[in-house]
C-alpha cells in the first residue's frame, strides 16, 4: 500500500521522538545527524512535539565555533502508555511513562480452559484497571493501550485471525476489548511487539538486520530489516515457529507436522523431558513455567536428566535458528521471552554451538547470538511502543481535520 504524505509525516515525526527517548538529551543537529532528516524538518517537528508536550526543552551545549544548541528532552510526565501481553498462559500488564519507564503491573494468570476470548478480555480489562490505579494517573493521561496477541493479527481491523494454541478464528479482539477499555487501542503480536524492543532499547539498537527468536508458549522470529520493522504484505511475517523441521514430526496446533514450535515451545520442551524421562520429578505436567523453572535449576545443579533436555532442545532451535541466518544473514540474533529467560546462558551457549555446526560460515561469522538484555517484559515494552505510534497518527489525523477533541482509535498506525 501507497504511504501518505500524512503517513511519512507520522513516521518522521515517531522517529524523531524516538530518537530523543533513546538519547536524551540531544539537540536539534544530532537529531538530524541521527534520522537522515533535514535539520528543517527536524525543527519543525520537535516544534511539534514541543506543542504537544511529549518533549520538553532542557537548555544549552556548547558547539564547536557556533552558537549554543538548544537541548531537548522527552517529558516523561506528558503522558502514559499501556502496553498488553496476552500469552497463552497469562496476561501482564505494564503501564510506562513517555519515557518508557515502568510506573506499575500487573498479571492474571491464564489457566487451562479459560481461553475463550471473553475471559481473556476479562483479564486484559482487570490488569489495565489495575495499572491505573496503581500509578495513580488521570485516565487522560493514557494516550493508548498496544495489545500484543499470539498468532496472525490484522492490525487494520483489530481481528485476532488465528490463534491456533487456543483455536481462535476470526475473533473480533479490539471490539470486544472496546466495550471494556476506555482509551485507544493498537493490536499487533508478540513477534513484532518483541522486535520493536529490542530495536530501540536492546540488542537490536543501532542494528540494521536483525532477528528476534520469540521463546514462550509459542514460538516465532520477529525481523528487523533495512533498519526497520519487517511485517509481510499481511502483517504475517516471522511464523518461524510453523516452518518444519522433522518431517511426519509432532503434530503442531496448527495442523501440520513437526513445526519448530512443537520441539522448543515451552509444551515441546516438557515433551522432550517426558520422553527421555517420564517419571522424572522435574517435570510437572499442568504447569509450563514451573517445569521450565525445574530444568533451569536441574541445569545450575548439573542434574544429567535436565542437561539432556536442554541440550537436546539446543539442537532443534539451533538447526532452526541456522535456517534463519542463512536466509537473513542478521548482524544479531536474540533470543527473547520467558523462556529463554529462563534457561538463560546454558541454553544460549548450547545453541550457539548447534548453529554454527549447521549455518553456512560466512553469515554465522557475521552473527552475534545473544539473550535478550531487557530487563522489563519486553513485549509489553514494544507494545507500548505501538500505543504511542498510534497516538503520534492521531494526532496527525487530528490536525489534518482541525478537530478538537481527542478521537477514539481502533485502527492500527503504519510501520
């Protein structure tokens, strides 16, 4: 689709506040340096943010030779984003400042049969009452809600397509979400939400090409093309987890056999450990975090049983990470989310050795493979980014129609 004069104005004006959120303070010049903007149009929209009160001006440096540049901050008191990570096994909450700083959570746990979409939104709607309340913000504060769902997202109509861990078809998300939440509200998934993360505050910084291994429940790439978001022509890019890798394998959720998901998702990990060992006491049958937590500490206590495990979950995810750097050739492969969290560095020293054993040389010696640095759920984090995404477009839309009143927005903004 044909962008805008509107949309590239929305995307400049979100990479420029971008920019100052990672870096500042900063001036005007090293905003321009920083984007490829003409300083003009930098000026003019910092003179935009400033109008907005998404930034604020904080003094003076010295140049070289020249007049002081005037300094420039974002106003973290400008305003609230919520950012929303629906998994398959819980829902959790974060409300952050414009400075992307977390303010307050909040979790509800997800059990098993309760992932009919209105118990989900039962969920979402408590954990965002709860946030608020705990900052202690005024409602008008919260410029938007960016609400991260498992599986195919069309972010245009706010449809959760396919959520195939829980059977979803066609589940009208935001609509249903609107009924309980008052603010606007952006919908996109995990993959992408984990990239955005990573892009501006983890690994990905500063990085061109990179690929965001998403290790959970479910299983997925999010990509950073080019020095930006890759999403597919139907938002449906980095389904990684569905590609296969051991023919007639696993039957997978999503009908196929032996996905990539069915060996190093968090249900395929538990079903490596029960085949080596079913009687084994790491293993706790209903409960996917607690058995990740068990093999994490079997790890640390050189338990051979959980060494096995993770070992032989390493090769899969290895042979399947190897795929994607041959394909992408990324400068950093991350390895995100709870579960590799979890496992942490025995995990991420095993699969190093398995991709190099399957990668061609030349992109694996391009290739840093590195955990997630981020400290705060990152999905949470980048969905937050698309809340303030949004809220950038409405403003724009805002402008163009000369309105006055702030617009509820269930349309996602582009990327």
């Amino acid at each position: 689709m044909k962008r805008t004069s509107r949309d590239i104005r929305t995307a400049n004006r979100y990479e420029v506040l971008r920019q100052i959120i990672a870096e500042s303070p900063t001036s005007r010049q090293e905003l321009a340096a920083a984007t490829g903007l003409s300083l003009a149009t930098v000026a003019t929209l910092v003179g935009e943010l400033l109008d907005l009160r998404m930034i604020t001006e904080v003094g003076f440096e010295d140049s070289a030779g020249g007049r002081p540049r005037g300094l420039v901050a974002v106003n973290a008191l400008g305003g609230a984003l919520i950012g929303v990570d629906i998994a398959e096994t819980y829902v959790h909450v974060e409300l952050f400042d414009l400075a992307l700083n977390v303010l307050a959570r909040a979790e509800e746990d997800v059990r098993p049969g309760e992932s009919r979409p209105e118990q989900v939104v039962g969920h979402v709607a408590a954990a965002v009452g709860s946030v608020v309340a705990q900052a202690g913000i005024e409602g008008a504060r919260v410029l938007g809600v960016g609400v991260s769902v498992p599986g195919q997202v069309d972010r245009a109509t706010g449809i959760s397509e396919y959520a195939p861990n829980w059977d979803w078809h066609d589940v009208p998300l935001l609509d249903l979400l609107t009924e309980h939440i008052a603010y606007p509200l952006y919908l996109d998934n995990p993959l992408r939400a984990c990239a955005v993360a990573e892009l501006w505050f983890g690994a990905a910084r500063g990085r061109g090409n990179a690929v965001v291994v998403n290790l959970g429940t479910g299983v997925g790439a999010g990509l950073v093309l080019g020095g930006g978001l890759h999403r597919g022509v139907s938002n449906s890019a980095g389904e990684w987890g569905h590609t296969t890798i051991v023919l007639d394998g696993r039957l997978c959720h999503c009908g196929n056999h032996g996905c990539v998901e069915t060996y190093v998702g968090a249900p395929g990990i538990m079903l490596n450990l029960r085949e080596l060992s079913p009687r084994s006491t790491l293993l706790h049958p209903e409960d996917q975090t607690a058995t990740i937590d068990a093999l994490s500490r079997g790890v640390l206590a050189q338990d051979p049983v959980a060494l096995k495990v993770v070992r032989d979950t390493a090769r899969y995810l290895g042979a399947g990470i190897a795929d994607l750097v041959n394909l992408f050739n990324p400068e950093v492969v991350v390895l995100s989310s709870w579960v590799a969290a979890t496992l942490g560095e025995p995990l991420l020293a095993e699969v190093r050795e398995a991709v190099a054993r399957h990668a061609l040389p030349r992109p694996m010696a391009a290739t840093e493979i590195v955990l997630s640095p981020i400290p705060t759920d990152p999905v949470c984090l980048g969905a937050a980014t698309f809340a303030l995404e949004g809220a950038l477009q409405s403003v724009g839309q805002r402008n163009g129609k000369r309105r006055t009143t702030p617009a509820r927005s269930r349309t996602a903004p582009p990327s």
